[in-house]
C-alpha cells in the first residue's frame, strides 16, 4: 500500500471501504470506482498492474500515481442493498498503518445507494430510478421510465441542467451516464459470477480530478492501432474496422469520451465514444474546440500549457525503447469553474468588485487571469500495453510506439490551429 494514505487503525479499516461510481469516468469499459476524494480504483489486469509496477521514472509524471492494491467483495448489507467493498489483501494488513480513511466509512456507517429493501442490480428498477433523477432536473415531460431511459442511452451527445444552488461540483453525482453504465455492467457481472467468485482484486489509482472543482474531462484514444498482440482474430478485425471507420487510422487519435462544464448555461455536456468514432477529421477538430470552450469564451489560457505538456510527452515515448501501449487513452483535464474576466483597463481597486455576471466575450476586451493548475495530461489504461522487458509476450517490438507518437503529434497540430485561428 502506498505511504500517500497516511495513518489508520486495522480495526477501523478492515470493516471494509463502500465503492462508490466515479462520476467523472467519461470513456472506457471498465468500471472506475472512487475510493475516497483523492484515490479511485478498477479491476486489476495483470498486464496493467505490471505496467504500474515497472513504469520508467520519466513516464511518472504522465500518468496516475499507483497506490496498490485492494480485494473488493460483493455484499449485501443488512437492508437488503448489494454493493461493492473494499478490504485489504491478506497478509496485507501490516502495511494498513499507512492508509488514510479520513473520508472513507467503515462498513457499520455505509451510506444507502438505494431505499430499503431496494436491490440495486435489478437493471429496471436502477433505470427507473436513474431516468426520475433526470426528469426532475430537467423537466422531461413525455413517455414512459422505460423509454427515457433506452433514449437516454442511445444519445451520443448530451446536455444537462446543473441547479445554480449550492457547489457546483456538488451537483455532478447523478449526472454522467457513461460512469452510470460503466457501474452497472460491473456490479452485473460481479452478480452473475457471485455463486463462483465473490473476491476480486482492485488497483488503487490517483484520482486526477480531485484537484478540480469542476472537472472538465477529454478521453481520446490514441494510436493507429487499438488491438493487442494477443488478441483473437475476431478481436483483432473488429478493432481494425473501429480504427478504419474513425479518426484514429487517418491521425492517430479520436474521441473516445468527454464531459465539459458550459458556464453560459450551468449545463454539463457528455459525449461517448459512439459519437466520437463517427467524426471527420475536421468533426474531431470541432469536438477539440468545444471541449476548450465553455459556451461564453474559449479557454485560450490553457492552450499553451496543454502544448507545452503533450510536446514534453511525446519527447518521453519517442524515447521508450519497445513499449506499444495498444488501446490506451490519453486524458486532458482542466477546472471549468468559472473565472473572473478582468478589463484591459480596470483600476487595481476596481477588481474586487468585478463578478462573474460581468463576463462579456465581445470584442476581446477582457483579458482572462489564469489559474494555478490549468490543465492535466495523463496517459492511462494499460490493460494492453506490451514491452520487451515483460519477459513473457510472444511477440517483442523494437523502438517507439510510432501509431502513438503519430497521434500525440497531429493532436498537437490541431490545437495549436486552433489557438492560431482563435487569436486572428
């Protein structure tokens, strides 16, 4: 376990940890839980847990910090709710003295996930449930629970209302569909393994969006080639045709999730990967612009930074000597609360007394004070990721990841046409 978790009691601890959806989880397959504010967790993959734990010290700082491992059982709590728990491995109970609950609940103090006697993998009634949050918010006032719900998850772009009350960040818990979907095919399969396997284990994983208050979230796949070495030949033909019919064939990257804060509105926009994969060249060039635009201005503090990190990283992999990180994401993160606009020409006193209701994109006559962290760029998903020093892949590869090296460099390109366009 890593020394990040600080000090806890094993008594405290072995009560076991409440997995909850990770909310900010805008692309992948795999199920992403968060563990407490600062730590998320997945099902452990051999390949990506060895990933981890051989990464090269330059890849560090592009990718979430590995904090360990953790065994997840599936339970059913005295009121009859099923939910996913956290415990240390066995024998792991030494290293316990390093880990930090301060926002973790023992198992005696779970919060509900549903009401009483209510079980949370029955997929109608979670879809119900879901589509009555929705109605509520956004005041959809025709067809049945049951359509809502199908329309809900065939649509490849949406918006939703976040309520002006209170934090915004407060707001996000009910709103992604993707971490919604991703969550409940997990606890499905989990189920239907239940009779045969009730232990399984998790890696404990930097949460990147705890830094930000409202996180803006862009998931792009990246490489011409997304299949492994081992895999099938169905596989490995339907994962060509996905590369061909996209983006990722033609440059080398496409969209394969992303959630924007729009701070005209007090909207959140969600696009999937379904949509991702049918843009142009041009279509991904648009979905870029829109993810650095918060529907009054676009972003364009936090083009020099992203450049400056996604140039610094492609320097890192060209320099990798066989590693091939077939499938994996590349995550571009920034905080879309929204700043003051302050005028060319304001006085120091007058400042303080500038609000955010004040904003006007017109004409440029504002010059935007930025943040301390703009922007994040991380690599993650190793599940197929391949390299010589493994030991036991059939298949050795030699030099750079050239499909991903490809896409990080026209990613760049994009972008920074899109700051030169932006800035005539």
């Amino acid at each position: 376990m890593s020394p990040a978790f600080g000090a806890m009691e094993v008594e405290h601890y072995s009560k076991g940890v409440l997995l909850e959806p990770f909310v900010h989880q805008v692309g992948g397959h795999s199920c992403v839980l968060r563990f407490n504010d600062t730590t998320i967790c997945k099902p452990l993959i051999q390949r990506e847990h060895q990933f981890y734990e051989t990464l090269p010290t330059e890849m560090r700082k592009f990718t979430p910090q590995y904090e360990g491992v953790v065994s997840v059982s599936f339970e059913e709590d005295e009121d009859g709710n099923l939910c996913l728990i956290a415990y240390p491995l066995s024998g792991d109970h030494n290293n316990l003295e390093n880990l930090d609950n301060s926002d973790c609940e023992p198992k005696s103090k779970l919060l509900r996930w549903t009401n009483k006697k209510t079980m949370l993998l029955e997929n109608e009634k979670i879809s119900k449930e879901w589509v009555r949050q929705h109605r509520k918010e956004e005041k959809i006032k025709s067809h049945k629970l049951e359509e809502e719900f199908e329309w809900l998850k065939k649509s490849e772009v949406l918006y939703y209302t976040v309520e002006k009350k209170g934090n915004v960040s407060s707001q996000f818990k009910h709103h992604n569909p993707w971490s919604m979907k991703c969550h409940q095919q997990q606890l499905q399969r989990m189920k239907e393994n239940a009779k045969h396997r009730n232990q399984y284990k998790f890696i404990l994983l930097e949460n990147l969006t705890s830094r930000y208050e409202v996180p803006c979230v862009l998931d792009l796949k990246m490489g011409t080639r997304q299949h492994g070495d081992d895999a099938s030949e169905e596989k490995k033909a339907n994962q060509i045709r996905k590369c061909q019919q996209s983006t990722s064939a033609v440059i080398g990257v496409r969209v394969c999730g992303m959630q924007v804060y729009q701070a005209g509105t007090g909207q959140l926009m969600f696009m999937n990967k379904y949509h991702g994969r049918k843009l142009s060249v041009q279509g991904f060039k648009e979905a870029l612009y829109q993810f650095f635009h918060n529907g009054k201005y676009l972003r364009r503090e936090l083009f020099e930074s992203v450049i400056k990190k996604l140039t610094e990283l492609k320097s890192v992999l060209e320099k990798q000597e066989s590693y091939r990180f077939y499938s994996s994401s590349l995550l571009i993160i920034y905080d879309g609360k929204e700043r003051q606009e302050v005028a060319v020409d304001s006085d120091p006193e007058d400042l303080e007394d500038l609000s955010e209701e004040s904003s006007d994109e017109s004409a440029g006559a504002y010059a935007y004070k930025p943040t301390a962290s703009t922007v994040d760029v991380r690599m993650i998903d190793f599940a197929h990721t391949t390299c010589k020093y493994y030991g036991e892949d059939s298949v050795v590869h030699e030099g750079q990841d050239t499909g991903y090296v490809f896409g990080l460099q026209n990613l760049i390109d994009i972008i920074k046409e899109i700051r030169d366009e932006s800035s005539e």
